[in-house]
C-alpha cells in the first residue's frame, strides 16, 4: 500500500464516520470570525472587533438577584421540560403588556436560548420534501437548520433597493403545497431592517390565503427598534393568524442576558407541546438559574430597555455615518437590531497593495482585518453579497476609529 492510498483510506474511513447530516449545514460564521478574532487579539494584534451580536449592557440588578436568591435557597435543581411556572407566568404577561397577545400557560415553552427554541420548532415539524420560505439577507442559522432537519430552504431575496424586505407579490410568489413555514425576523439581523404594522398586513393578506402555511416568527430584537418605529409581530396584527404562528423571543438582546441562555415562545398548543417533546431527548429543561432571572428581567422594570436602546441608536448614527462617508462602501440606516449591512460592491475588482484583486465579500473582509485591523463578517454567510456585517454594539470610539481606519484601508486599493 503506497502513502497516498493509505491516506486516502483513512481520510475515507473518518469520512464515512459522520452522519449525512453534518454535510447539510456549517459552522457559524459569526462565531469562526469570533474565533479569529481571538486569536489574533492574543498574537497581539489591536482588533476593532464589529462582529458581536452581543450587548455590552450588563444584565439587569434584579435580574441577577433573582439568580442570587435562587441559588441561597438552593432551589437549583431540575426544570420542566417546558420552563418554570414562575417563568412562563412572566412570558404570560409580557406577551400580553407588549403584544396584546393572550397565551395559556400550556401554549408557551421556554428553551436555552431562542436558538433552540426556533430548532425545536423546526425539528419537530419538518420533514424530507417540506419548504421552508426564508426572506433573504438573513440570519445564518435559519437555513441550516432547515437543512437539519431535512427540509429545503426557499430563499426569497430581498434587494438593498427595496429596504431588504419582502413584498406581498414575493411571498406569494414562493409558496408552493409544500411549503411548511415561514421563517420572519423583524428586525432583521444582519440588516435591522424592521416592517411596519402595514408592511405585516400585506403579508399577513398572502398567508391568510395560504392555510397551509406557518410562521416562525423570530422577535429577538423586538425592542431595538429606532426612531420612534412601533414594533409588531404576526400574531398582533393578524389575529386570524394567531393558530398558526409561533412567537419566539428571549432575553438575551434587550435585556443583555446572552449567557443566561433563555428563551421562550407563544403558539398553538399542539406545536408548542411537540416542541417540548423534541426538547425532552436534546436537553431537557433549561438552567434553573437562567429561568430566575429571566422571570425577574421580563416582570420587572422595563425602562432601562428602552434607555438602552436610545444609546445603541446613537452609536448607529456613528457607525452609519462612518461607514457611508466611505467610496465604495454603501449602507442603508438600520431601522433596528444592531447591524449595518453594508454594500461593498464597490470594491469588488480592485487590488490591494499587496497584489491581491477583491474578487468577493470574503476577499473584502479578510483585506480589512488584515490591513486594518477591524473585523467584520462576510455578506455570503446572510444569503446576500457582495455586503459585509458590521455591528454597532462596540464603544463609540472603536466605531469611530474603525470607520477610519476602513477608510485608509478602501483609499489604499487600486
């Protein structure tokens, strides 16, 4: 057996290992730039890091007393599967003081995060041959984990032209008697961009027409939204949608609660209880300790909330600023979330002073941690090129002098 065969049987043998699965999706690609980040941080490189879809607020007081309380009465221990009463009780409420919704205490779940909330959905309903519409640019997970679970994701592209979002004629163009769900966030992450209650309706009219079809709707970002916008979500303004919607949502944006890892939903009683069954065989109920705080932070005082939200509104402005100031580079204003998506076809052909022609957005943004040190992530992996992903949840002065030093970067290609 010569070298090369041997490497190839082997290289074959560790293939045939893995599931089919693991070929349907990737890692995350914000996470592998946080990942690089790190490790240039720590050779030493100054890295202005806009990549996190993390707040830089701490967890609320009460929120962490609630933690703290818990673990002195050693009430830590084991959850149901489908969140602590005291925990759904608050979702109960806060769905009904912002969203004028109205769940019973069977029709929420709670998960480790609203990750695992939109997988479970996903999981415990779509099967080999389902469609699932996912309006484009979008979030990274929602394809794959359609390809999870064995159905096919239906990308509708949403032009910079048109806001980022999707009309009414493109949602109905895109279901099919397959097609399961649809996949909404509002905000959007990567782009912020946020529909308006008369927006929803004109979508709401194409699904009230399509009884087969489901929404997932994806309220992470519910309160970041800007400049006075009023936020809305499928279940609100269409009522005639409500048994066929699931509300996801969490407290990890607004209430700078990441690590805690919580989140919950509201639908259908018989969806919410599949949920909590594919939930039964993954990771069972989530942290005690995380359900405390979370119940505190969702019952307690909601005005820091939107304090927060005015100090990341103008951190946009700067980075929106910088960003557009910039030949080449193009932006529309974020209406919400915490990202600017930014177009930079611009750059798309020129060559760097090293010799290297830009030929994609990952071309772009590995030119821009390299030669100036600021990280951002690549358009492709949000459905969408040539854009890139930079966050404004950073301190004002890293937008600022990221904005530079992106400029000097752009000035410097030929």
């Amino acid at each position: 057996m010569t070298i090369f065969s041997g490497a190839l049987k082997r290289l074959n043998a560790v293939s045939d290992f893995f599931a089919a699965r693991m070929s349907r999706f990737q890692p995350s690609p914000s996470q592998l730039a946080a990942v690089r980040v790190r490790e240039l941080v720590a050779q030493g490189r100054d890295i202005i890091k806009l990549t996190a879809g993390e707040p830089d607020f701490p967890t609320p007081e009460h929120a962490k007393a609630a933690a703290i309380a818990l673990m002195e009465r050693d009430g830590i221990g084991y959850t149901p599967i489908n969140g602590t009463l005291e925990l759904r009780q608050a979702a109960q409420t806060k769905f009904a003081r912002d969203n004028g919704l109205e769940y019973g205490l069977d029709e929420l779940t709670v998960g480790s995060g609203t990750k695992q909330i939109l997988f479970n959905a996903l999981m415990a309903t779509v099967d080999a041959g389902a469609e699932v519409i996912i309006p484009a640019p979008y979030w990274a997970s929602y394809p794959d984990m359609v390809s999870l679970a064995g159905g096919q994701p239906v990308i509708v592209e949403c032009e910079q032209s048109r806001g980022f979002k999707m009309t009414p004629e493109r949602l109905a163009a895109a279901i099919t008697p397959r097609t399961k769900w649809l996949v909404f966030s509002s905000p959007s992450n990567p782009t912020g961009a946020t529909y308006s209650p008369e927006e929803m309706r004109g979508l709401a009219a194409v699904l009230l027409d399509a009884p087969g079809v489901h929404i997932l709707s994806d309220d992470i970002y519910e309160h970041l939204v800007f400049d006075g916008r009023a936020f809305a979500t499928f279940a609100q303004v269409e009522p005639k949608l409500r048994e066929r919607t699931v509300t996801c949502n969490g407290v990890s944006k607004a209430y700078s609660m990441t690590g805690w890892r919580v989140g919950f939903a509201g639908g259908p009683k018989h969806i919410i209880a599949a949920m909590s069954k594919m939930q039964s065989q993954s990771t069972a109920g989530a942290s005690a300790v995380g359900q405390a705080a979370a119940a505190a932070a969702l019952s307690g005082p909601q005005d820091f909330v939107h304090q927060r939200t005015a100090d990341l509104q103008r951190r946009r402005d700067i980075l929106f600023q910088g960003l557009n100031a910039i030949p080449g580079l193009r932006a529309e204003l974020p209406e919400g979330a915490m990202y600017v998506f930014c177009s930079c076809a611009g750059l798309i052909g020129k060559t760097t002073p090293d010799g290297k022609v830009l030929e994609t957005d990952t071309d772009v943004t590995d030119y821009f941690i390299d030669a100036a040190g600021v990280a951002v992530v690549q358009g492709v992996a949000y459905g969408m090129s040539p854009y890139f992903r930079a966050s404004f949840v950073a301190p004002e002065a890293d937008l600022v002098n990221g904005s530079a030093r992106l400029s000097q970067a752009c000035a410097a290609l030929v």
